[in-house]
C-alpha cells in the first residue's frame, strides 16, 4: 500500500518516535506548526475519520490518552495544548491515514485558519 504512514510504521521511512505501543506510535511532525507538534498514529491503515467504525472507540480513546499523557511529559498540559483531527481536502487533510496532532508551547487562536 503506498501509504506514507504505512511506510513510517514500518521503518521504511525514518522518524523521530516519541512513543509506540503494540496499538500506535507517535512521531514528530516533520514540518512543526508549533514548539510542540507530535503526530499519533495507529498501526492499523484507516484512511479517513469517516472509515471509523463503532469498533474503533477504543482505539480513538487509547490515542487521545496517549496524546494527554505525552502532553504531560512534554511539559505542556498545564500552559495548554490543541489536539487536531483534520478529516479530507476541505478539514486540510494531506496524509490519508488518520493523525492526531498534539500542538503546544505556544499560544493557540480561534478560530483556526
Ligand atoms: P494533515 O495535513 O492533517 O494530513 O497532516 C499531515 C502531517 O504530516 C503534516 O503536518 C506534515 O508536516 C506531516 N508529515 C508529512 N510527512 C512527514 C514525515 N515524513 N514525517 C513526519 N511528519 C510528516
Ligand atoms: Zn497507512
């Protein structure tokens, strides 16, 4: 599958892992929108938010804790921090493999570009 998280997941490309489990791993962003910006992923290929099925809840909750928890040894839960899910062309979506983003150390405005 020509997936360029895929390939991430795989080791094929290399990244800057923060964490990983038997479920996800997560990365730094290669193109940082902030001091703070780390991509969660899941190991399982799922394209967009709308390929979700009621059976993924776990693994949706799983990834924000994930993203909570990181945000906390990152330094930045009690300043703040954004977490994004960008869905298709119009929500700004590039890489169709659902991504969490995880932003912070810096001040973030409303509503969003
Ligand atoms: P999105 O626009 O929500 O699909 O986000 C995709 C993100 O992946 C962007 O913030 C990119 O900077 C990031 N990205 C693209 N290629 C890589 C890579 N090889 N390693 C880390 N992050 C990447
Ligand atoms: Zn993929």
């Amino acid at each position: 599958m020509d997936c360029l998280f895929c390939k991430i997941i795989a080791g094929d490309i290399p990244s800057d892992i923060v964490n990983e489990d038997e479920k996800l791993i997560a990365f730094r962003d290669i193109n940082p929108q902030a001091p703070t910006h780390v991509l969660i992923i899941p190991r399982q290929h799922i394209a967009t938010l709308n390929h979700l099925d009621v059976d993924d809840g776990e693994l949706i909750g799983h990834m924000t804790l994930s993203a909570t928890t990181l945000a906390k040894e990152m330094g930045i839960a009690d300043s703040g921090y954004r977490l994004v899910w960008n869905c298709n062309r119009e929500g700004g979506q590039d890489v169709f493999h659902i991504h969490l983003h995880l932003l912070g150390g810096r001040t973030m405005h409303w509503p969003p570009g």
